[in-house]
C-alpha cells in the first residue's frame, strides 16, 4: 500500500513578479509660472513595486524635477529622477526653472521601467517659462 503525503504551508505569502503596468500616458505641458506639472497617472497590474524614473533632455542647474506620488511631492533634484511605487499609486511629475538659470526651459521627458530592464513607459513634451520673460507677474 503506498501513501502520499502532502505538506502545505497556509502561513506564507507570495511575492509578487509582474512588473509591468498598464499604460502610463502623460501629457505634454506648457507653463508660464516656473513650473510644469503633468496630469496623474495611476499605476495599475503591479503585484509588487517597481522603480519608475523620469529623465529629462534639458539637464542645467536652473532646471529641475520631483516626483508627486500620492498627492506626496517628493524632494525635486537634477535630472533624472526615480521614485518606488505600488499598484494603485498615483503619479505625476513636476518641472520648475529657477531664477538663477535662462527665462525657459524645454526638452522632452522619458518615463522609464528600472525594475523591468529599463522598460520605456512614455514619454512627453515640456515647456517652461518665467512669467517676466513674456510680460507676465514675476
């Protein structure tokens, strides 16, 4: 007579694998008060989190950037620029000039996958401008 047993362990968790989320779509942006914020991305199909980074082509010390995930905005820094996040997460990216550096700045933005090879996510256009440098209020 032969016997099988089986041994299942209730008490673990799994980890999850899939990295790649659903589409991430941002909108170009155009600004003229010193900063551009793109629209909100919610992340969606994670089971576990990943590494998004945002690099920019307009790369001065007058430029730069910050991540907005969950209404949280994290520290802004030089290009480029990665933040963590979970399934469900909302993301959003803001650029702003400074007054040390040139009257615009624009470039385009590449939303890159870390935890999926580098994967690119999308990518946009953006336009920043003082108000001063068109007649604006400074």
């Amino acid at each position: 007579m032969a016997v099988c047993i089986v041994i299942q362990n209730k008490g673990s968790t799994a980890t999850g694998t899939d990295v790649t989320p659903g589409a991430v779509a941002f909108s170009d942006v155009t600004s003229y008060i010193n900063s551009a914020l793109t629209n909100t991305v919610t992340i969606t199909g994670i089971d576990t989190p990943i590494i998004v980074r945002m690099a920019w082509t307009t790369v001065n010390a007058a430029n730069r950037g910050r991540w907005i995930v969950n209404g949280v905005s994290q520290p802004f820094g030089a290009s480029p620029q990665d933040v963590t996040i979970t399934n469900g997460a909302q993301i959003a990216f803001n650029w702003q000039i400074t007054d040390e550096g040139p009257a615009t700045s624009s470039g385009v933005g590449t939303v890159t996958n870390r935890s999926d090879s580098n994967t690119t996510l999308d990518t946009l256009n953006y336009f920043i401008e003082r108000p001063e440098s068109h007649g604006g209020f400074s």
